[in-house]
C-alpha cells in the first residue's frame, strides 16, 4: 500500500490501513513537493538578509530575545535537538512512533514550515525502510507541541539517536542514508507539533470504532444468553430520539437477534415487561460512544493536515506568523473525551457479564459451570473485569483540565494532551479486554442453552469463538482462553465474520 502524502486530505482510515501493512510505502505529491520548496526559498532568502526571525535568528522560549549570528544558525538547529531531547520513560510503541513519523511527514509536506526537500526525503527513506527510532514515552507537556517525543524522532535523524538499541548514525548509513546536518529552521519545523498526541488519537480512533461494533455483537450475544427481549430495540422508539450512533446500534441488535431459536422460545410466554438497563439501554450507551467517537475522529482528522509549527512561513506574501498552533488543547480535550465514552463500553459489558455469572440475576449455573463447587467455572473473569473497568475509572480523569507554567513562565498554560493520549491508549486496551471477557462467558452461557440456538450471525459469531476456545466442561487456566478470545477481537475477526450481514461496524 502506498500512501501520498499532501498535507491536506489524509484520513484516519487510510493511515491505520497503511500501518497494517508490513511493507506500506509513503510519498509527497507532486504540488505538494512545490509548496515546500516555496517555503524553503523564504527562509534561505531571510536568512541571507539577516532577518529577525523566532527559531531561525533568535533562540528560543524565553531566549526569544537573543539573536543568533548567520554562522551559528547551524549550530542553533542542532543544539535545539539535542537538548529538546529529553524523553523519559518506557518507550512508545513502535507502531505509535512510525505513526507520528508520517504524521510529521504530511505536516510538513503543506509547505508552511521551511523544511529541506532532502530533509524530508531523509525522513520518508526512514519510514519506508522502517526504520523506527527509540522515543520515550514521557516529557510531553502538548504545548509547543510534543517537544521532547519529536526531538527524540529528529535526534535519530541527524545521527544522534538510536535505532531500536542502535545508534542511529550506523543504522541509516547502513540503509543508504546520510545523517541530516540541519539547515536555519528545520530543527523547529521537526519537533514543533502535536504528532505524538495525534498518532495516539488516529490509532485509538480506529480501535475505539471496532470496540463499538464489538460491544454491540457482544452485547446482543449476552442478552441472547440472559433469554431477554428484543423489544427495547424497535425502530419506532428510537426514531423518536434520534442520535445516529443509538440509532446504528439498535439496528446492529435488531439484525443480530432476528429469528433466534431462545429468543423464540420464550417470546409466547415471556413475562418480561422489560430487562436490566446494561441489555434494554445498549442503543442509547453504545450509540453514545459512537457519536462521540465520530466527534473525536473529526478533531483527530483536521489537526493531522493541520500546520502546527512556529514560526509560520507564508511565502507567496514574504512573511513569517508566529502563533501558538503547536497549541495541543483541541486534540487533549478530545482524547479525555474519548476515553471516558470507550470507557463506558467496558463498564456496561462487565455488568452484562456479571448477570450471566450471577444465576440470581441471569438464571444461568452459577458461574456458568455445571459442576460448580468443585469448579468455579467464570468465577474470577468477571472479577478481571471488574479490576479493568475500575482501572479506567481512574484512568478517565481528565488530564486536559491540568496545566503547568514551563520555560519560565514564558509557556504558562500547557494542554497535557499527551498525558491524555497516553491514558486513552491504556483504556483501549481495557476495554478490549473487558469485551473479550464478555464474549467468552456468553459463548459458554450459549453452550449451556443447547440445543436451542441462537440467530445464524450470533452463531457465527459462537462458531468462531469456539476455533479458538473450546466450551469448559471443567476449570482451566482462563488467562488462555481470555487471551485467545481478545486475539479475535484485536485483529477484528468478530466483527469480521458478519461482513456479510446487515451490520454496521
């Protein structure tokens, strides 16, 4: 797969597609390659005329005011890197860390930032030959951007770095390329941006969108299991509130749960007025989270083709903005926000889980053994759960409402959007958890129906479950089986599987 990059009209799709791919090539567009080179002109033509310029003549933050020699200027680019470069912490996951790479590829290429052409071309070398440098995690405050996780990107670009373990100067001559000596700006346009918030955002948007579809099949799994109603999902009552994303879900329901044997076979005589909130209320909860998953995706997606260095560099009217677009607060608000609305999809799933482990609640055997006492069965699964969703619990407060001053108070109000990319990330994965949990118990809770069956998409559904874990007639280490369910919905299997139904994912 190869991706063309302009600055303007990547998706969150078409990038988390692309990171899929072992071997996905990136480029810059013909007009695009002209608009960086626009810009380029610009800055060489003021720094022969010795302009005033922030980060290209002058130092930087509170050294704004200190003006820097040509001969240094060099010197000045470099000396940012290495000095900015002051990440702590475990490392980003490589896939995150490629992501931000073109994530500040297709920045730059909007041609505003100044940049070299064979900087740029250096930068898509590494990415097209995965080479993927060692960024740590912590040190972003998301304002000046992610300063310190893209200094670490740059650092490794100009031979100073490291190459998973290896310096970083040996890996990229190895691979044909030559360490970058920057030229006057290009040490500001590589690490004054929001890419490392922003890759977070572009990957737990594309999780977060198969977790709500997950959720919904879950969901519509364990209701078949607890023998409830499909009543609460009609069309007509959810025509009359209608949110897109409640509206997706019920529909999801209704074709999920159509012509069930159980559902069947309780419907004459089905005494149930109405069921538990965690099974009537799926529409308006999951659809919730859908809609905001659209809102964030939105956000996510203007501020990947967004400009977000400092200064500006508008070259058809010669002349420099500096601002304040490094700014990260549009993406930490909504990345805190996405994590308290994915969050809730693992709240309202262990409650389903607890209802088919509670034969109080569910009428199923307790804990869903049929030999409970000497086995316990789901027992301790659904205490996992619960663990994980009262993790997230902690993990949803916001880090957007914090700010810190830094640089001596000359930066005094910071977005600490990495921070909430960071925790959004861990929710994620959570939640994966919590809705492979989920489906693991509800997969057992069907067994213990037979021979009713359910619909034939939740059977496949079953059917796929059971490739990968078998029904447990007596205890086993769960940790296997939880983990073998959670591979499935990871790679999108579960979804998957239903592609030929009437199911919006």
């Amino acid at each position: 797969m190869h991706l063309e990059l302009d600055g303007n009209s990547l998706t969150i799709d078409q990038l988390n597609s692309w990171l899929e791919t072992a071997d996905g090539t990136i480029g810059i567009s013909d007009a695009a390659w002209i608009q960086v080179e626009k810009a380029r002109s610009a800055v060489d033509k003021w720094i022969a005329e010795e302009r005033v310029v922030y980060g290209m003549t002058t130092g930087f933050g509170e050294f704004a005011n200190v003006f820097i020699p040509n001969a240094q200027v060099e010197q000045l680019q470099e000396n940012l890197i290495i000095s900015h470069s002051a990440g702590m912490g475990e490392l980003l996951p490589k896939k995150v860390t490629l992501c931000m790479m073109v994530l500040r590829i297709n920045a730059l290429s909007k041609g505003f930032s100044g940049i070299r052409r064979s900087t740029l071309e250096a930068m898509i070398a590494m990415v097209n030959k995965r080479l993927i440098p060692d960024v740590p995690s912590q040190g972003s405050v998301g304002s000046s951007g992610d300063l310190a996780p893209l200094s670490h990107l740059a650092l490794a670009l100009i031979g100073r770095g490291t190459i998973q373990g290896r310096a970083s100067a040996e890996v990229l001559i190895e691979n044909g390329i030559n360490p970058v000596r920057l030229a006057a700006k290009e040490g500001l346009a590589l690490i004054n941006g929001t890419q490392m918030m922003c890759a977070f955002g572009v990957m737990s948007v594309g999780k977060a969108r198969m977790l709500a579809a997950t959720a919904d099949i879950a969901g519509a799994l364990s209701l078949d299991a607890l023998r409830g109603t499909d009543n609460a999902f009609d069309a007509r009552l959810h025509a009359v509130r209608p949110h897109p994303g409640q509206q997706i879900t019920a529909a999801n329901l209704r074709t999920l749960l159509a012509n069930s044997e159980i559902r069947n076979s309780h419907r004459a005589g089905d005494n149930k007025v109405q069921d538990a909130y965690s099974l009537r209320c799926m529409p308006q909860v999951h659809g919730a989270t859908r809609d905001t998953i659209e809102y964030v995706a939105s956000v996510v997606e203007r501020e990947m083709n967004s400009a977000t260095d400092n200064p500006l560099i508008f070259a058809d009217d010669d002349i420099h903005i500096e601002g304040g677009n490094f700014h990260g607060q549009p993406i930490a608000l909504v990345l805190d926000f996405l994590a308290i609305a994915v969050a809730e999809l693992a709240s309202i799933s262990e409650r389903r889980t607890e209802r088919m482990v509670n034969t109080a609640l569910g009428g199923l055997p307790r804990f869903l053994t049929t030999n409970g006492g000497l086995n316990s069965g789901m027992m301790i699964a659904q205490y996992t759960a619960a663990a994980l969703v009262s993790e997230n619990k902690i993990l949803a407060h916001p880090a957007s409402v914090d700010s810190i001053p830094t640089s001596a108070n000359q930066e005094d109000h910071n977005s600490m959007g990495s921070i909430a990319a960071r925790k959004l990330w861990q929710v994620v994965k959570n939640v994966e958890a919590v809705i492979s949990i989920e489906l693991l118990c509800a997969a057992q809770a069907l067994n213990l129906l037979l021979p009713l069956r359910s619909s034939a998409p939740l059977e496949r559904v079953h059917k796929i479950i059971r490739t990968v874990v078998p029904f447990a007639e007596e205890d086993r280490v769960l940790y296997h089986d939880m983990e073998a369910v959670r591979g499935l919905v990871e790679r999108g299997a579960i979804v998957q599987c239903l592609q030929h139904d009437a199911f919006v994912s």
